[in-house]
C-alpha cells in the first residue's frame, strides 16, 4: 500500500492473501449452488441451463462487479449496493445456509432410494425456513436499543465518578443507509448527553467516499470532552490511505495507536485508540499497543478504544482499565442469555462485557449492520455507560430503552 507506510513484502503478502481468500470463498459457494442446482434444476424452467444463469446472475457479476469498483477507484452508488451487492449477499447466505441441509436430506435419503426427493425436500423446507428469518431479522435490523451500563471500579478517582461515555460502532454507512434510522442514532446519543463520545471503528461500508454519507448523518456528534474514532477492518478495506484525511476533516479527533489526555473536575485521564489486525503486522494502521501507551501518564485511568476486542488481553496486562470493542456484531445472530452469537464459533471474545483483573472489556454489537439488514436476538445498539466508583471491577446494567420513530422510551430493569 504505496504512502501508508507499510513495506513492499508486507503489501504483497496482503495481496496474496485476499487473492487466496476470494478463490477460497469462490470455491466453497460454487460447490453450494452445484449442491442446489443438482436438487433444485428438475424443478426449474430449463432446468440446469436456469440455475447456471442464477448462478452467473445472482454470484459472478454481482461478485466481479464489487472487485472491480474497488480495484478500479470506482464508486459504487446507492443503486449499485442495493441492486447489485445486496442481492449478492442475500444469494450467498441463502446458499450457504441451505446447500448443507441439502446434502444432510439426500444422505438421509441414500437408504432408501430417494436421494433426489429428500434432498430437493430438505433444500424447499430450508428455503422457507431462511426466508422467513430473513423477514423477522430484516425488522430486527430497523430497532434501536439504547443501553445504560455502569462500569465500576474500586479505585476510580472521585473526579470521574459519573463520567457519561457514549460508545456508537460498527455503523457502515454509506449511501445506502437509512438516513432516517441515523437520525436516531444521533438523536439517541444527544439525548444521552454524554461527556465524551466514543466511534469505534468501522464508520463506513466500502470506500472512502463513504465519510461523506457520514458526515451528512453523523458529523453534528459533539460532546464536552470530545469525540474520538478508531479504525476498523473497513477503514482499512476502503483504503486507508484515501480515506484517513476524509475521517481528520470531520469534527472528531481519530487516534490511531496513540493518545490523548484529558482533565476532568481536575483530575487527568488517557483515551488511547489502537490500529486495527487487518493492517497487517506492521505499516501505519496495524495494531501497536506499546506506541497506544506511551505518552499515557503513570497511575491514571486509561479509557481504550480498540475495534477487535482480540486486542484487550494485551491492553489489560498493561492496566488498561476500560477497554471499548466492537467487530463482532454479535453476529447479527445472538442468544444473550445462552452467551451465544454467530461470530462465538471464531473468536474467543464475541459478545457482552468481559473482566480480568482490574480491568474491563465492553463488546458493542454494532450501531449498524453488515452485508444484509438482519439482526436477531439482539438490536443494534448505542451504548450508554457511566462510570462508577464500586466494591469490584464489573460492568452492570443500568437500564435499556427502545428507540422507535424518534422516540426514546427508558425502561428500568431489575437490577438483582
């Protein structure tokens, strides 16, 4: 990445790398429709002929069309993303999902001479199945919970008893997004009224131009102690190098792997902000916590920003008192009170709040959402939390309310 500051090998592997994934997923979602076509073609006008022309429709120019807007600098519009990307994303979740119920039918089948029947059965009854949770998630992705945390610590400096952080993550906008479900976050984290606002990471969609859908949305956020953005995977898939300037010229303060002190009621405390692991090992936007932590002064309260909570064992084995995650998402398919979501079966921290030690760790599910509007389980999110002088270190819920129409309705939770 020529001018970000990354070595030539290091570019180069990363090139390597996306090359091998995307041959990877290529393969795994042809051999996906190969399993539904197989099952699926004796129903379909023109059989095999019908269901290469939804693959070539539905995966290969959607696909081909993604990678070359992003490698050819060309921006992708709201009608691209909605006409061509979404149905893209739409398809290969559909795939992914019913190809391997298929497969389960037709083996279920094998014994008793009905492998095409069972199999086409399962792939039907899957199909459904997707469809109607794509319904239920689809209006899951339109709510808005505004949730109050409180995260206490037995050594809190008086001075920042009841200092409000509000935490917005994982937004991707882009002009696609519904500027009427922004205006809700916006007017949720100005109702919340808090000292300091925290942007954790993946601000936008796809590219750079990106910035200017959220500026139009979001760029009003103000807070007395300020607003402060970290990179996340996206801003590093965008193109870091064109997008970093966008981000400086909005009204906020981004850190990347540095800090900034702040005073409050005459006590000084650090906000740091890391890089993000999809910067690679080394280069200007790859995670660096000892150069994060150097300028933090010594025995004060450190407050982190980190998009991948990946980075918070090695912020809480600095002292790192509070660190603020995003990435997961949740999955976008949560079971909270099982400690369960999609993203469970890939990294060891995915979701809720985390403690080791003297230090804490909030998982944020995501303001937005990625690929398809679906969410289920949980609602996406602005996070409220205040911090709190207590006996140990832990992160309690306070109470949640429903952002609906503009709307905020508090609804207070029984905290035992």
């Amino acid at each position: 990445m020529a001018g970000s500051g990354m070595p030539a090998d290091e570019a180069r592997r990363q090139r390597r790398a996306v090359a091998v994934f995307i041959v990877s997923v290529l393969a795994v979602l042809t051999g996906g429709w190969l399993v539904v076509a197989a099952l699926m073609a004796p129903l379909l006008p023109g059989g095999a002929a019908t269901a290469g022309l939804l693959y070539t429709l539905l995966t290969l120019v959607p696909l081909a069309v993604f990678i070359l807007t992003r490698t050819l600098g060309v921006y992708a519009g709201a009608a691209v993303r909605l006409l061509v990307f979404r149905p893209l994303w739409y398809a290969q979740f559909f795939v992914l999902l019913v190809a391997p119920v298929g497969i389960v039918g037709a083996l279920a089948g094998l014994p008793f001479g009905r492998v095409a029947a069972v199999g086409r059965a399962a792939v039907l009854g899957a199909g459904v199945l997707v469809a109607v949770l794509w319904v239920v998630g689809y209006v899951g992705s339109r709510r808005l919970e505004v949730r109050r945390l409180g995260a206490a610590f037995p050594d809190l400096p008086g001075s920042l008893e009841g200092l409000v952080i509000a935490q917005i993550s994982d937004l991707h906008v882009g002009p696609h997004t519904s500027r009427r479900y922004l205006a809700h976050v916006l007017a949720a984290v100005r109702q919340a009224a808090p000292d300091l606002i925290a942007v954790t990471g993946d601000l936008v969609d796809d590219f750079p131009r990106d910035v200017e859908h959220y500026a139009a949305s979001l760029g009003s956020l103000a807070a007395p102690l300020g607003v402060y953005a970290i990179p996340g995977n996206h801003e590093v898939y965008s193109g870091w190098e064109e997008l970093r300037p966008r981000l400086e010229a909005l009204p906020l303060t981004l850190l990347v792997n540095r800090a900034v002190t702040l005073q409050r009621d005459g006590s000084r405390f650090a906000v740091i902000g890391t890089g993000d692991p999809a910067g690679g090992r080394s280069g200007e936007v790859a995670p660096d916590i000892e150069r994060s932590l150097r300028d933090v002064p010594r025995g004060g309260f450190v407050l982190a920003l980190a998009h991948n909570p990946a980075l918070w064992p090695a912020l809480a084995e600095r002292g790192v008192a509070l660190t603020l995650s995003g990435h997961t998402h949740w999955g976008q398919l949560a079971f909270p009170r099982l400690g369960w979501c999609l993203a469970s079966p890939f990294l060891e921290l995915a979701m809720g709040s985390h403690s080791r030690g003297a230090s804490l760790l909030y998982i944020h599910p995501g303001t937005g959402y990625w690929g398809i509007p679906f969410r289920l389980g949980h609602a996406a999110q602005v996070a409220v939390i205040t911090l709190r002088r207590g006996e140990s270190t832990e992160i309690r819920e306070e109470n949640a309310g429903w952002l609906r129409d503009g709307e905020l309705r508090v609804v207070t939770r029984d905290q035992g």
